[in-house]
C-alpha cells in the first residue's frame, strides 16, 4: 500500500496503520523524497521516513522505499520555478550519490533491503522536460551502485514505470522505455521492474482501455524482459488503483473495490509477477473533481470506501 502522510498526526497514522494490518497489508511503500529530507545540503531531516519505518517493523510489514527527488540547491540552475521543479534530474550526481547512500546507511540497519528508484521516468511529468532514458540510466547506476555499497543483496528495482494516457509526447510507452534501458545497459543491472499499470476507468481485465502500457499489457512488458534474458525477474506493481469522485475518468467506490480484487487475482495466476502495492491508502484531499486527490481506498477522514471494506473483509475470511 502507497502511504503519503501529508498533514498526518500521531493518532492518525497510528490508525492508518491499524487499519493496513487488519487488511493484511505486506508492503508500505513509501517515499523518501530527497527534496524535504535535505532542503540544505548536508542537513538531514528523516523525521517522516523514520516514523513509517518504526510503525511499519511494529506490524510486521515491509517497506519499498523510493527514492527521488531533486532539492532546490542540488538542481541546475537553468531549472523553471514551478510546483514540480523537484521531479527535475540532478545536476550533479555526485550529490545524488551521496544523498542515496546515506539514506542507505541510515534505513538498511532498520530492515529496508527494497528500493525503488524514482518514479514514472518514462513521463515528462517526473522527467522534465521531456523523458531521456540516458539520463535515468545513469542516474540508475548510480543509485544501485550506492545502495549496493552498503547492502549487496539488496533489491534494486527501475522506477516505476508509468502508462501512456492520450497526450502526445507526454509519456514513452512502457514497453519501448524499458527496451531502451535494455539497449544501455540499466535494466540488466537492475534486481526488477517496477510497473503502474492504470487502467481506469476501465476494469483491469477489460479488453478496451484508453491508455498504452496499463494493466492489459503487463505480459508485453514481461515479454520485453524475457527477450533480454531477464525473464527470470519479476514486474513489481508498485501502484495500482483507480481515482473516486467526480473528475474525469472516475469510477464509482464500488467499482474502485472491484478493479483492486481483479487486479489481484489477476497478478496471481502470472508467476513472473512481483508484490501488488496499491495506490493509495488515504485521499489526497476533499476535492471530489481532482482526479489526484480522490485514489484512497480511505476517505481524507480514515473512513472506509467499499475498497477498504472489501479488503479487511479479504483479511479477515
């Protein structure tokens, strides 16, 4: 289960983590976002992370930790002003190294042994301007070769990859994006695939979906990996899940229920699939409209949607 604490208290997290044990919750994966945990250089605040990773041993649950983003000092200065400035590439990765590995120090004793680098690097979005799978290679091997100095077992996954919606250039399909990371070399370092295959509003298993990479062509995917000799590795879906609400593409909470039971028994019956994480626990925000506020199988206020209740109900029977 993806976990944003957000403006969360003590109390409140404390529940959310009650009702992620009663639904039988193994994974929490959270981020440790470079950009808040060193807004100065060389001056660290893990306040956030070390709280989920305490809550997280005292259930019994692992933690998927990603790791990104950019802090204001370590981006090129050529970088916009905007809200998403820290999704921006490092200017120096040197500073990114040193970032990884001291977070590496810091949570392996504490049991995190999985990481995750990055998220959706095939998007503009989490790769301004555009995507350069290059640039994310490197950024990659170094990450990797940080962890590793700390950890050499630990599992190294490919941040996860993210659908193609209908904006042209926007987003490198999935399965083009990893066959590039194939031709420089990335991929094969990597441990596995991380995957967020979205199908809203569509059910997982539908034939008709309206993006290119979603849930129905996770085998695609898989293909890719075994053509490059990786069909031993697994496709991690590190999030899944479909938006409430009454923006664009929503779904009703029931069908919100029914699209996370389908996708899991669907990923059951593929044996190259890895660990299912669904996105997310908790509402963004009380803005029904806004598509990003609205993926919780809880409400902003921690009560149940029919997807929380189908859950604990799956826990329990």
């Amino acid at each position: 289960m993806t976990l944003h604490l957000r403006d969360s208290d003590a109390a409140a997290l404390d529940r959310q983590f009650e009702l992620m044990s009663a639904m039988d919750v193994q994974w929490v994966r959270v981020d440790i976002d470079w950009s808040v945990v060193e807004r100065e250089r060389g001056r660290f605040d893990w306040s956030f992370s070390d709280k989920v990773v305490e809550l997280a041993a005292a259930h019994g649950m692992n933690v998927l930790a990603v790791l990104g983003f950019t802090p204001q000092w370590a981006r090129a200065s050529s970088t916009p002003a905007t809200e998403t400035a820290h999704y921006s590439r490092p200017e120096k990765l040197s500073d990114w190294a040193v970032f990884v590995q001291t977070a590496a120090e810091r949570y392996v004793p504490r049991g995190i042994r999985t990481w995750e680098i990055w998220n959706e690097p095939n998007t503009s979005k989490f790769w301004p301007p555009r995507p350069d799978v290059n640039e994310y290679g490197h950024l990659f091997w170094v990450a990797a070769d940080a962890v590793r100095a700390v950890d050499p077992e630990a599992t190294l996954l490919i941040g996860g990859l993210g659908p193609k919606f209908e904006e042209p250039d926007a987003e490198v399909p999935p399965t083009e994006y990893l066959q590039l990371l194939y031709a420089n070399g990335a991929a094969k370092y990597a441990d596995g695939i991380a995957a967020h295959p979205y199908s809203f509003p569509s059910l997982p298993t539908d034939v008709d979906q309206r993006m290119l990479g979603g849930f129905r062509d996770l085998p695609e995917l898989h293909a890719v990996m075994d053509r490059n000799g990786d069909g031993q590795k697994k496709i991690w879906i590190t999030e899944f899940g479909a938006p409430t609400g009454t923006g664009p593409h929503a779904v009703s909470d029931q069908d919100q229920a029914v699209a996370l039971l389908e996708a899991r028994e669907r990923l059951e019956s593929w044996d190259w699939s890895g660990p299912l994480i669904y996105y997310e626990l908790v509402d963004g925000g009380p803005d029904l409209s806004d598509t990003e506020q609205n993926f919780g199988v809880l409400r902003e206020d921690l009560s149940l949607k029919p997807a929380a209740e189908a859950l604990l109900d799956g826990a329990s029977g």
